[in-house]
C-alpha cells in the first residue's frame, strides 16, 4: 500500500511537531518569569510604602508612658513637645498652659454645642502658638477602647480648631485613654470630669513640673453650667 505509506495521518504530525519544537516551553518560562519579575517589584513598592517612620515619631512607651496602672499612652508627637507632653503624662500641666478643657458625654467624642463656645473663645490664641490636645476618658471599659475613645475625643477638638482657622501642623494629639482617672468614681455622673480633651500650650513659658503628679482628672473643674446630681450606677 505505497499511498498510505507516503502519507503520515495530520495528528501525528502535529504530535511529532509539539515534541520536536522547543519554543512553547521556552516561552513560556519566559512568561513565568515576567510574572515572577513583576510580583517581586510590586512586594518591594509595598514595602517601601508602609515601612516608612514619620520624622520625629516617638514610641507609646516614650518617657514614662505605660507605667501607670499598667495603661498605656498614644502618643505620636515630633520633637520640640517634650517637655509639656511629660508634663501632660505625669498630670502636672502648669494650670497657666491650659487654654480649654472640653467635656463629653458618655461614651462620645464629638464636640456638644454646649461645650464649642470653649474653643471659640480660644481660636485666636491656638493660631499665634503650638498646642496639644490631650484627651481623656473615663474608668469605663477597657484600655484599649478608651484609648481609641480618648484619641478620638482630642481629634474631634482638632478638627474644630481647624475648622475656625487653626494650622494643623501646630497642633499635636496625645491620647490617655483612662490613665489619669478617677477609679473610685461609682458612676457616670461622679466620673464626667474624666471624659475630655485638654488644649495645652506648648509654648508656655513658666515653670513645668517633673515627675509623677497628681492625675489631672482629680483637679479637673466640672463642666460649665451642670447641676449636681446624685450618683448613678452602671
């Protein structure tokens, strides 16, 4: 049968082709390793971005952070605050470097309106020099969340200044979560003077104590205008 001899069936020359020639395989481990190039560069971009420290960032645990009670304190200030941020952490403010306290209600951290006129009657003043705003909560719940709350309550305040015309990058947050707190307060009411955030001068000029002090929060004022009221239980 000389006419089939002569002719090789079409799929075993494709299956003979597909073995003989190299350049599938060849090309695609070229594929694969532009994949593999291309993956690695992605990894390093990542990297290089979420890796960077901001110039000046101190630890949580900076200074004396963390010591009381086991708390701990955020606080992500650039150098050149120093001194009144040791001051603000040790609940030694000098009373003549605070420019407003602002209250809060239970478990918030947005500015009342009863409370804005403090900061209105401050503005001014924020705007010609550096501040931080320290906030603070009270003994309710746990560390980690009243450390978020207490974050969040100085921002708000920030936020506001901002809002009246206050440079932002003269203003630093620090958050203390229930660190200072009054512990012995039974209830909400008898523990409101915990829940706020201070607006410190940092630029103030007199003396700054050192060392552990009081907990601002046992000399804090009560809120402007409230009533005595009794004692509520959780």
């Amino acid at each position: 049968m000389p006419g089939r001899s002569r002719s090789t069936p079409p799929s075993l020359v494709t299956e003979e082709t597909r073995l003989a020639d190299p350049r599938p395989a060849f090309f695609h481990l070229i594929h694969i390793m532009k994949r593999l190039t291309l993956l690695l560069a992605l990894s390093a971009l990542v990297v290089g971005c979420t890796s960077r420290i901001p110039a000046g960032f101190q630890p949580l645990s900076s200074g004396n952070g963390g010591s009381n009670g086991g708390s701990s304190v955020l606080d992500v200030r650039p150098t050149g605050y120093d001194a009144m941020a040791n001051a603000i952490r040790n609940g030694n403010i000098p009373p003549e470097a605070i420019l407003a306290t602002v209250y809060f209600d239970f478990d918030r951290y947005n500015v009342s309106s009863t409370e804005r006129g403090k900061i209105d009657a401050v503005a001014a003043r924020v705007k010609g020099t550096k501040v931080i705003i320290a906030g603070y909560t009270d003994h309710f719940g746990t560390e980690e969340y009243n450390l978020g709350l207490s974050d969040r309550r100085a921002q708000s305040v920030r936020d506001y200044l901002v809002g009246l015309g206050a440079n932002q990058a003269n203003s630093e947050i620090m958050a203390l979560g229930s660190q200072q707190a009054d512990k012995s307060a039974a209830g909400r009411q008898s523990a409101a003077k915990d829940r706020k955030a201070i607006i410190v001068d940092v630029n103030y000029t007199g003396p700054v104590a050192s060392g552990a002090g009081r907990p601002a929060a046992a000399a804090a004022p009560a809120p402007a205008g409230a009533a005595p009221a009794p004692v509520s239980a959780l």
